[in-house]
C-alpha cells in the first residue's frame, strides 16, 4: 500500500457579512467577505484497490457517517463512479464550530484531494456543485482564492484584501449557526454594498448583535479585544478577531490575553495552500 499524503485544509474568516433576503426555501442571501488563514488542518489520505471508505481517527462523539470528510468522499465516489476507496486521518488543529470553517475546510481538501488521487479530472466548478449539497463554505474552500461572496455563499469573486495578521480569540461556547439564522431578531434585509465599501472599510456583520445578546463569553471576548483594535465576528461565531498592522502588535495583544480566554495569532492568506498542494501532486 503506497504511503499516505498529506493536505492541508485552511482556515477562513469573515471579514464582512451582511444578510440581504431571506429565499423562499428559508436560505438567507448573503454578502461576505473570505479571506483564508496561515493555519490549517491536515488530512492524509492512504488510497484503497477496493471502494471502502474509511476514517483512521474519528472526531469524538461525530459518527462516521456524519463526517464532512466521510460525507464528501462517499459524495464524490457516488457522482463519479469510482470504485477505488480510501482511509482518511485528520489531524484536527482548527476549533470546531467556531466559525472558522475548518469542518467546511476539511469537506473541500477531501473531495479536491481525491479528485486527483483517484484520478477523476472533475474541474472546480463541479467539486464546488458537490461540496454546496454538504454546506454553503464548502465551495470558497475548493475555489481557493479570497473571494467576494454572494447567494448562500457560494458565487464567488477574487478579490485582494489586505493580509493583515489577526489575533483570534476562541470563546469557550458553541453558538449554532441554524440558531441564530433562526432568531427573529436577526437583521434579514441589510442594504447591498459593493465590493468598494468593504475596500474603503465597511466591515458590518449583521450576526454580530445576536450572538453578543445571547452568548456572554461572545460578548466578553469582543469587550477585551476592542482594547486593541477593532472586534468583529467570523460568520456567526463564536471566535472573534481583530486586525493588527504587524505582527509584533497582534503578538503583544495575543500575550495580554487574560487567563480565561484562548486565542491564537495567523497570517490572513489571499491564495489557499491547497492550491500549491494540487500543483505538487
């Protein structure tokens, strides 16, 4: 059995979100803002002669079949009609469920990665049509450029945001993304911008009141760090960030954080790691 290969799978931010409609099939239009990390998990990948798929070190308390990596390799082995299998190991860096995007991270690097590997030559826009069905960042991650975003997230935009390096604070909660969509207090038809106004510093995230009101440890984190410069929410949260010009600043921030709160200084990225992974391979 030839040795396993390792990809990586970024994380993301949300540098703006605005909710502009709600569809009839109860999605939500967007505008947002991606821009990738300096961190990121990594996945390895040992190929399979029949079509088994399987997970070396399943996250703790996630059934395998609920998965993304699992899900997005039976996806992609169902739309193709490849018949070769693989174990997947994930070594698990990035906080789940914190808005960073790392189980939508490690979905996209499954289906990008096996699409080479097994020798499928589906091109980006199809892994991006599979990837949609398990979840709306899904695709940002397979397109692999910082982009504009619009619809659910998915119609996307190269676009070159500053790389500032960020300290990003990790509250010790879970805020559920179909909760506070759910929230009738949630603003649901924000003003379109363009894509200058994020550029000349409209920074707005229309789920930012929400989770302050219903989540303190969200509150407290966005308190602290608007010491040293201004707080904003990656998607619904519940991590939080603020943008340092260097990062000696963003590392001094990242030394006075109190002992309750954990955080972690990167780099934002506009081009993925993925992509450079893809041309080695």
């Amino acid at each position: 059995m030839p040795a396993a290969i390792s990809w990586p799978a970024p994380a993301k931010l949300n540098l703006m979100l605005r909710i502009v409609d709600r569809r009839p099939d109860g999605f939500h239009e967007l505008q947002t803002v991606f821009q990738f990390l300096d961190i990121h998990d990594e996945l390895q990948f040992q190929l399979r002669s029949d079509p088994l798929i399987r997970l070396r070190k399943p996250l703790p308390g996630v059934p395998q079949e609920t998965d993304l990596c699992y899900r997005s390799a039976l996806a992609l082995q169902q739309v193709s009609g490849c018949q070769r299998g693989v174990e997947i190991e994930l070594n698990k860096r990035l906080p789940m469920g914190g808005g960073l995007g790392g189980g939508s991270s490690d979905a996209a690097t499954t289906l990008v990665a096996l699409n080479r590997l097994w020798g499928l030559d589906l091109d980006s826009r199809e892994l991006q049509d599979i990837g949609l069905q398990l979840g709306a960042d899904v695709p940002i991650f397979i397109h692999g450029h910082a982009a504009w975003a619009e619809g659910i997230g998915e119609q996307l935009s190269d676009i070159e945001p500053p790389c500032d390096w960020y300290l990003v604070i990790v509250p010790d909660c879970h805020v559920s993304t179909a909760e506070i969509f759910a929230q009738p207090d949630l603003t649901r038809h924000s003003p379109r911008i363009k894509i200058r106004d994020f550029l000349q510093g409209d920074r707005q995230n229309d789920c930012l009141p929400v989770v302050r009101r219903r989540h303190p440890r969200v509150a407290a984190a966005l308190d602290w760090l608007n010491q040293f410069a201004p707080a904003q929410l990656t998607g619904t949260g519940a991590c939080v960030f603020a943008a340092f010009g260097d990062e000696q600043l963003a590392r001094a921030a990242h030394r006075a954080l109190p002992a309750n709160l954990e955080g972690f200084v990167a780099r934002g990225i506009n081009r993925s790691p993925l992509l450079e992974r893809v041309r080695q391979n």
